[in-house]
C-alpha cells in the first residue's frame, strides 16, 4: 500500500494503541479502535508509521491500518428516545431518529467539527474566503415514527445553516391540525371518521379501521406544511425547519414501507443492504380510488410507534436489526404478515401461560389445547427466522414491556442495544425487558448495551468534572474584555458539552461484515491505552452464524 499524506486510512485492528515514539514500550497516547479514520503524516520508521488520529500523533505499526473504510454505527446516548449515526464503506451518512433534545446535534457538531466549519454565507463567511467550504451533506435522515423522543431533536438539526439533508424518510403517518368543520363532516358515519389527529381513517372489507391519509410524496409533505404555517404541531414545525433552510435545496420528504423493498441507494449493489421490513401497507378502496394504508392496531401512540420504520442492514455475514418503537401489537401484526398465520402470537404465549400456571392440574383437554398452542409458537418462530433473525438489534422501544416474547426468539441476536434516558418516567428499560433480551438472546453469552449504562460510573467523577470545567468557562466568560474573546470562549464551551454527549453513553458498532466490534468508551480509563470497553464478534463457519468471542473462554 503506497503511502499519501492526503489519503484517508483507517485502522484495521480491533484495539490498536497509539504511541509517541516508534517502539511498542512507547508512552501510549490514546486507544484507537477498529475503523477509526487517520492521516499519515509522511514519516516512517522500520515497521512503524507516524499518523494522526483522534486528536494526537503519533506512532503506529504499518500493518495495523490500511485504506478500507468500514461501515460503523454509532447509537448516540441522547437521552430519552432514539438515535443512530450511521456511515457507509462509501462514505454516505444516515441519521436515523434524533431524540429530543439536542445531543444528536451535539454529537454531529463534535463528530463534523461544525463549530469551526467555515462555511459561505454563514458568520460573515464569503464564498471567496480562504477555508469557505460547503455546508455538511448528510444524504439521508429517517424519522422512524412521529414520537416526540425520535423526531424532535431534527429540528435543530434541520435548521442548521451548516448541515444539508437529502432526502428525510418517515412512515406517512403525519400528526396535522384537524378542524371542527372536518370532524363535522364525518359525524355520525359509521364507516368513516377523523383518528384522533393523524387524518381520516376508514373501516375496510375485513372490518378493521385504517389510517387514509398516510403522506406518501414529497408534494403531500410540503403542501401539507404549507396549509399550516402556525401550526403548534411539533412534527409539522419539525418538517417546516428543514423546507425553510435555504442549505436543504432541492430537499425531498418520502413516506417509507414494506413495499419500497430496500433505502434508495441500498438495493444489494452495493457493500451494505438496507431491507425494509415495516411499516406494512395494505390496499383499501374509498371513494373509488384504491389507497396504501396503515392498519389502525391500537390508540393512537399504539398505531404510530406500531408502524416503525424496520431496518434490517446487511454487510457481508452480519444482519442489524434497527425497529424504532415496535409494541406486541405491531409485532403480532408483522408476524402474521411474514409467516402467514391468522391468529396473534401474544394471544397464543397467553394461553400457554395460562395452561402452565396450572401445573399438573391440566384436563386431557387442556393438554391437548397446550401442545397445540406451543407446537404453533415453535412453528412461527422457525419461520419468523427467516425473517427476522440477525446478529444485532436496537431494542424496539427503548426496553419497555410491550413486546412479544416470540417476535424476540424469531430475532434471536446475539447483542441488543438499548436506547433510554437518565431522567424519564417510563423507568426503560423495564427489568422484563432485559431478563427477556438475556433469555431469548443466542449463545451461551447474550450481550446487552444500554446507552444510559454505558454512561454510570463510580460516584459520577466524570459528571462533576465536566460541570467544573463548564463553570470555569463560564466565569471566563464573564470576565472576557473583547468580543472576540467571548466568542472564542462560548465556542469552547459549546466545543465541551458536544465533546461530553459524543464521548460518554454511545454505543459503537463497527464492522466489515466480517470482523465485528461493539465498543463504548471508558468513563475513568486505567491509562491511555485502554480508554474503549471492546466487544468482539467471530463468526464461526461450522455453524454458519457469527457468536460472541468470549475472552473469558481464551485460555
């Protein structure tokens, strides 16, 4: 491999320690990781290199990185709600849900540098300045549902005069102002009326209601935030701040399902896949025209978290599993969606239950009933499988007790990764959830991740830390003489807090389809060559799948 100072390299080892001299007794100066981005620095010394690399420079061995980049997911710690960075061996960045504050933005900005990205029209930057570059280009963002803790924290980010969206997915369902002379108009029909606020819904041939008025086009988007321009609606704002921000021209919205098959761009040509598997769409006829509609399952947060997006990524040998907020209602419906059966699995794991609890008080009857029920369980979960098994899952739902003990052993991964909040009600996740994710997971190790985990440590030193080194920028604020001072000041406090947000609580996943690392950072490392918590994946060709490299089993 030809060396170039300009060329971009990345490192191809699990764990790799830099050093500031060219020796393995070197001082370490960090602990990089499997498909951390370098540059080389035009010096070489036997078997070693001089790189630059998370901030530092120095030394590394020649055959500890090469030239491929290497797809990497990284699970944001963003509080309450979701929120997933994702790049591509192509270098194309896809941010799926932003939670709902702004740690998503945080992150990006310490992630793409943006405080001190200079670009045109922005802070006095002209186009003919020395530096002036163009605004970042994420190609695609994905709303998986319109839940507040999945879809807010876009604002901010759609707003941004240095960020420029492609394409924003959702799943059609738009929460919309609807009008008393609307809700009139339908009173008293049966077979017709407004679901709450997401539009009309109407009762099909199988008797069932379905949602009507699913935005489907980029033209149904914009007119739709274009009839409510003071509209409190969240979601719609939220959309209003990517329309309005000159950097998103030429800015698409597309309403994503089943039938779309694949993420425009990752159709399988490609070293990365991207498999929709939801939301399911089904065909109903009203006033004369057929419509793609969405099942009503439940209540309304019921039918909107139910009707997720549902990704499944592929690279090489490893399937990802990424299912936004999946309930036991929706996860019924996809199974019998996938595996063609009529009755719902929850109702089926009831009356196993139910039969169970009472020991060896069973009639003949009821043993047959028993047997029945478990051989249908075993049958749907053989067959969701093929499906919906994968490796890895983001956990539907940040961990809460809605779900389905079934569609979990029909993904049967190895790792979950969790997504929940420090301070919320909901008290995700839920101790079932994780005794299920644990029982249901495959190998004799299941492993789980927990964003809010990932960030606890030994009486919160880290936490107080970081609150003194603010206060501390915040007193040499206020003490500042010039503008320029002050301005550079609240730069680094900004620099600082995106720093604590990307550094404390991800999750990353990093992989070429073949070797694969889910990592987390260290809040209080033993030294600078061990500041990631590494877990490796091996896949074992004997049996066709990939297992947990258990070091404890090493020796």
């Amino acid at each position: 491999m030809a060396l170039s100072k300009s060329g971009n390299y990345f490192i191809s080892k699990t764990s790799v320690v830099l050093r500031k001299t060219a020796s393995p007794k070197g001082t370490a100066l960090n602990h990089l990781i499997f498909g951390d981005w370098l540059r080389w620095r035009g010096e070489t010394k036997g078997a070693w290199q001089k790189v630059r690399c998370r901030g530092n420079e120095g030394w590394i061995k020649t055959s500890e990185f090469n030239n491929q980049r290497i797809l990497e997911i990284n699970f944001v710690d963003i509080g309450q709600g979701d929120g997933a960075h994702i790049v591509t061996p192509e270098d194309k960045v896809i941010v799926i849900d932003a939670g709902k504050t702004e740690n998503m933005f945080r992150f990006l900005s310490w992630r793409y540098n943006l405080h001190n990205r200079k670009v045109a029209g922005v802070d006095g930057v002209k186009a003919s300045d020395s530096g002036a570059r163009k605004p970042f280009n994420i190609e695609q963002a994905v709303i998986s549902h319109p839940d507040l803790d999945h879809y807010y924290g876009f604002r901010n980010l759609f707003a941004h005069p240095k960020l420029k969206f492609g394409t924003v997915f959702h799943n059609g369902i738009v929460e919309r102002p609807v009008s008393k002379a609307e809700k009139n108009s339908v009173k008293g029909k049966k077979n017709i009326k407004y679901f709450s606020d997401l539009g009309l819904a109407v009762k099909g041939d199988n008797g069932k209601f379905y949602l009507l008025d699913v935005v489907n086009s980029n033209k149904a988007m914009r007119d739709l935030v274009k009839a409510h321009p003071k509209t409190s609606k969240k979601y719609l704002s939220t959309m209003r701040a990517a329309v309005d921000n000159p950097a998103n021209k030429g800015l698409k919205f597309k309403a994503l399902s089943a039938n779309d098959k694949h993420l425009p761009g990752f159709d399988g040509t490609g070293q990365v896949t991207i498999d929709i598997l939801g939301p399911v769409t089904e065909k109903v006829t009203h006033g004369g025209k057929n419509h793609k509609a969405l099942r009503k399952i439940g209540n309304e947060g019921v039918t909107k978290n139910g009707h997720s997006v549902v990704f499944q990524l592929k690279i090489g040998k490893l399937k990802v599993m990424l299912g936004g907020d999946l309930n036991t209602e929706s996860e019924d419906y996809l199974l019998r969606h996938y595996c063609g059966i009529n009755e719902d699995t929850s109702h089926l794991e009831s009356v196993v239950y139910e039969l169970r609890a009472k020991g060896d008080d069973l009639t003949e009857d009821e043993k047959g009933e028993l047997q029945v029920a478990e051989s249908s369980l075993a049958a749907i979960v053989s067959k969701g499988r093929q499906t919906f098994q994968v490796d890895v899952a983001k956990a539907c739902h940040h961990g809460s007790h809605h779900f389905s003990e079934t569609f979990l052993k029909a993904i049967n991964a190895i790792a979950v990764v969790i997504s929940s909040g420090d301070a919320e009600a909901y008290s995700h996740p839920r101790p079932d959830a994780l005794g299920a994710f644990g029982k249901y997971g495959r190998g004799h190790r299941p492993l789980l991740f927990s964003t809010e985990i990932a960030r606890s440590t030994r009486e919160f030193t880290p936490v107080f830390k970081f609150y003194e080194r603010i206060k501390k920028f915040e007193a040499d604020l206020k003490s500042a003489q010039s503008k320029r001072e002050k301005a550079r000041l609240q730069k680094e406090i900004e620099q600082e807090k995106s720093r604590n947000v990307a550094v404390y609580g991800m999750i990353t996943l990093r992989t070429d389809g073949d070797t694969v690392i889910i990592a987390q950072k260290i809040e209080e490392p033993s030294g600078k060559d061990r500041k990631w918590d590494i877990q490796e994946l091996a896949f074992n060709n004997a049996r066709g799948e990939f297992e947990y490299k258990d070091r404890t089993k090493s020796h």
